[in-house]
C-alpha cells in the first residue's frame, strides 16, 4: 500500500520482459508473476526506496549433481500452456549448468531492459520521488516521544529508520498535534520526504487485504509474515498524526544514547535499578560477570516517597562497585540509585547462568538468530550438541538449556543416517530424552521456544495443549502477526513489563493449561498488526506457561520471543527466563 504505482507497473514490466527473453531463446518452463509478493518491506526495501526487486528462482538440482524429472511427476499447474507460462517444461535431465544459464540470461536481459529504457527508468525515478516531497493528505507524521520506556530501543528503531533514508527532525519547543500538547525534544517523522512511504510502511499498524482463491476459501498463503510495525515490535511509543501542525524542529544528522546516572550517597548499603529495559539487562550481566551479589526483588517495596516494582535488581555494594557502575554508564542508559538501608523484602539472588543452547545438525536459522541476540546482549552460552545430551550429566555443565524453535521429530531423529557423514546423523534419541528429564528434575530449567514447546509437553506427558494443533487453516491461520497478550507482572519472567504486550506470532502453538503457572495469555480481542482467522481460539489461552518439574522447572515460550532479532519488546521475556531458572 506504501509503494508507488509507477513502481508496480515497472515491475511487473520488467517481470514479463525477463521471461518473454528467456522464451526467446528457447527456454522452456520459465513463469512469471507467481508465488511470491512484496508485502513486507523486508524483502521490498528497494520497492521503498525508487527502484524495483526482481525475485528469479530456479528448480534446485542435489546440490551440484544432475537430476532427472519425468513430465508425469510434475505438478498439474506447469504441464499446460498459460498466459503466465506459455512454453511449459516437458521434463528430462535437469544440471547445475542449465541453472546457471537461465540465471545468466535472465541477468543479461533485465540490463537490456535497463540500457534500451534508461531515460525512461530515470525520468519515473524523478516522478517517485517528486510525488513523495509534495505529498498531502493523512497521515502527516509520526511522533516519538523522547520519554520512552526503553529510550535506547526507542533510539535503536530511529536509527533504523536513518539507515533507510528515513529523515527524522527534534521539536526546539513545545507544540500542538491533533489535540494533543507534546514537549521539546520530541521526535517527528514527517511523511511528505523521499522515503516517507518507507517510514509509514514500517511506523504503522498492517491490515492485510483479504485475499482468496475464492468465495469461502482461506486466506491465500503470503510469501512472508503481514504484520512488521517496528514500534510494536520494539516496545516503542509512536503516535500517528493525521492533521498538519506547525513545530520549530531541527533535522537530525545522528541520534545518540545519552549517558545513564549513578545517584549515590556517602555508606550506602548498594544501589537499585529497574528491570525496564534492555539495557538494564545487559548492566545485569556485565556486573554477575565481575563476581557481584545481585538480586531481584520478590515483591513491591518503599524506600521514602518512592515505590519499586517486583523485579527491581538490587545490588550489594563493595570495593570497586561504584567504579564499576560509572563505567557502565558510559554507553548504556541505566540509572542506579544508591541505597542507605537493606530493604527487607523476599529477593530471588541471581547467578551468572551456565547457559547451553540447543544446536541441531538439521540447520535452524531460528537457532542462529537466538545466538546472535544472546551476544549482542552479553550473554555467555555454549552450544549443546546430540551427542552431548546423549551424553548426560547435564547439571554438570548447564543451569538452562534452550531448545529455539525446531520441531519434536528433528530433535529426537535429526538428520537421517546414509545422507550424512555418521557423526552429523541422528537426533538426541530417547536416551536424550532420560538426559534432559534427569537434568531438569536434579533443579536444571529447559526452556522451549514456539513450535519446540510440542518436544516438553509430549516427552515428558505436560498436562498442557497445543489447542490449534489439529485446527484447520481455514479456521485458523495468522500468517506471522504481531498480537496482544496480558502477563502475569507477578511471575519473574515478566518482570519489567506492563500488564499488555505486543508479541509476534507465527506458526506457533497456543496452550490450554492444566498445570504449571500461566505468565502471559491472549485476550478476547488480540490482533494488533497483521492478519488473524479464528480469534476464539486464543482467548483466555497462553503464551508463556511456567511449570515446575520436581527440583527444575520446564518455560514454554509459545511464540518467536527474538523474532529475527527484531522483537526487542519481547527479548527479556527470554532473558527473564534464562535468569529466573539459574536463580536460588
């Protein structure tokens, strides 16, 4: 909806242009204008941006060695002529070489495109961008404000936008917007700017067009996810105003994370800080890494007129501490706020977690974002292997393991003995089985994130259900939406939260409980972004499920908590629950 027609015409040009040349020199099979669309700018950012993204995919061969096809085995759609597909494929050997020649022919004749149309590609480049300084109507801007729960990710989102082209201004002064009075130092996004559908694309909520095979069918099957609004994503208030309003504002060259604040006194006790934001997190680990005493608080407490929430860290002073914390806060933005007395209240004490994640010989991306977002927030980790869970003795290495998203059947089989080498075959078998079990009941945590939630319920008999798992598609589908949940603020994993939460959804499991505590669960109305067919089936279930298991514990995380690395709202769901099952 963001990108301009001029834009989709040329695509859809040089899509018919690419194929009527291949067709030309005889290439058979070669269709256009299927299977794939750029609804998300993750895989349109040039769409954004006045250019064009031509996907081009070729049947794969065993890696490099040749196949043979039989017409007879191909599917029904690609064996008649139509208008998509005039010269249909009639089967045969098919090699890496005839890959890469039809890839090359296609490359040679989007140039030709390109060298025989360039004033014309040039002349609607001007036209795009023209369109997008003068544009008009609503919405007019998006507003962030500078106070912000977590105001690094806050900055983190702004400086994405930055590195689109996005231009983002600061308010010199108080002002008006659509009712509403917003102070100095507030950020504004104005659409009317060369990436100003790019910005809108990524700052609001989707709604995803009902698009059927037909009357009654289900919802057509999107290449990738619907919904992708950054600030629902991130945690990060934005506000869209739909009228003009004036405002004396700059525009920024760069937006920088201000320093945090150490607020001390002489013979303090030690020091609290908040549970609020990632960088509080990443100030949790660096200070447990250094031998600190570091505890959560179990419940409210007062110290003078101020209140601190469930969950505040509360840290033990020593030689060296306040060294240590004005350290810190030289690039994250925490404040910690010196304590005179001890505060006499219930605390979970925290340990520096021995981490092990879970990593399969049948490649999971799910598993390479999972690390990526560990190390970008300091976490130390090991990866667990087959043959280490097979192994046993868990407890002698690990507080918590993580499963990331794989399903049950790859954990427990893996990669099927004969086409790998012997040592990558096999999956954790049921010896792995009795491993984790004897490792969870001996006080270790196994914590499972969306579809690896199916191994801990069925493996070890969880009186917990997937309750959309035989649910057909046409009942409920939510092709990767961004959904609303309600947490349990009590629970150590949402520490830190408000009581609702934008979380991501796809291809995830929704749970009726039966035992174990629930910490988030779905409300009567929970889409926010997105698509979603059969509400009923979420509300009143559960996201995330605690349950204790003899002296360990087994988290559910039924949804992509580090979807991508991009949910940065829902990261310290995860990192909660890698703190709260090493804890005493």
């Amino acid at each position: 909806p963001n990108v301009d027609p001029i834009l989709r015409q040329q695509v859809a040009m040089m899509g018919t242009f690419i194929a009527a040349e291949l067709t030309a020199e005889g290439k058979a099979g070669v269709i256009h204008s299927s299977g794939f669309d750029a609804w998300t700018p993750a895989r349109a950012y040039h769409h954004y941006h006045g250019g064009i993204r031509i996907l081009t995919e070729a049947a794969s061969v065993r890696f490099a060695t040749p196949i043979t096809i039989k017409f007879d085995e191909m599917s029904a759609r690609v064996k008649e002529p139509s208008v998509r597909m005039p010269l249909p494929w009639k089967g045969g050997k098919w090699t890496l070489r005839d890959i890469v020649e039809y890839d090359y022919s296609a490359v040679k004749a989007a140039l030709t495109n390109a060298a025989r149309l360039r004033e014309n590609w040039l002349r609607n480049f001007f036209r795009i961008h023209k369109k997008a300084v003068t544009r008009s109507g609503s919405p007019y801007a998006f507003i962030i404000p500078s106070k912000q729960r977590d105001l690094s990710t806050a900055i983190k989102m702004m400086n994405v936008l930055k590195m689109g082209g996005v231009e983002i201004h600061k308010s010199e002064a108080s002002f008006w917007a659509d009712g509403c009075e917003y102070p100095e130092g507030t950020y504004v996004v104005y659409m009317a700017q060369p990436y100003g559908g790019f910005a809108k694309a990524l700052l609001e909520n989707q709604e995803y067009p009902d698009i059927r095979e037909y009357p009654g069918a289900p919802l057509k099957t999107p290449y990738d996810v619907v919904g992708h609004t950054l600030p629902l994503l991130m945690g990060v208030e934005t506000v869209q105003v739909e009228k003009p309003f004036k405002v004396k504002s700059f525009l920024l060259s760069r937006i920088d994370k201000p320093k945090g604040k150490v607020v001390s006194g002489n013979d303090v006790f030690g020091y609290v800080w908040g549970h609020a934001t990632n960088d509080d997190i990443v100030a949790l680990n660096r200070l447990l890494k250094k031998g600190y005493k570091v505890f959560w608080s179990a419940e409210k407490f007062e110290i003078g007129e101020r209140t601190y929430r469930q969950g505040t860290m509360i840290i033990k002073n020593k030689e060296g501490l306040a060294e240590d914390l004005n350290f810190i806060i030289k690039d994250l933005y925490v404040q910690f706020i010196g304590l005179k007395v001890k505060p006499e209240i219930k605390t979970y004490e925290l340990r520096l977690p021995r981490l092990g994640l879970y990593k399969s010989w049948s490649a999971s991306m799910d598993e390479g974002w999972t690390r990526w977002v560990l190390e970008q927030y300091e976490f130390q980790y090991k990866s667990v292997f087959n043959k280490d869970i097979r192994k046993g003795n868990l407890n002698n290495d690990f507080d918590v393991i993580l499963l990331p998203d794989i399903r049950e059947s790859t954990i427990m089989n893996g990669i099927p003995e004969g086409s790998v080498p012997l040592e990558y075959s096999g999956g954790i078998g049921e010896i792995g089985v009795k491993n984790i079990k004897e490792f969870i009941r001996n006080g270790g945590a196994l914590i499972t994130l969306n579809s690896a939630a199916e191994f801990a319920i069925k493996r070890f008999h969880l009186a917990i259900e997937n309750c959309v798992q035989s649910v057909d598609r046409k009942s409920f589908f939510v092709p990767g939406s961004i959904l609303k949940v309600l947490n349990d603020t009590d629970h150590p994993i949402a520490y830190g939260y408000e009581r609702d939460t934008a979380i991501f959804f796809r291809r995830s499991p929704v749970f009726t409980v039966n035992e174990g505590r629930s910490v988030a669960r779905y409300p009567s109305h929970s889409l926010l972004s997105g698509w979603l067919t059969g509400e009923k089936y979420l509300f009143n279930k559960s996201a995330i499920v605690d349950v204790p298991f003899e002296k360990g514990k087994i988290i559910l995380i039924g949804f992509p908590v580090q979807y991508r690395a991009q949910s940065h709202g829902t990261f310290r769901f995860l990192f909660n629950s890698i703190f709260y099952g090493a804890a005493k």
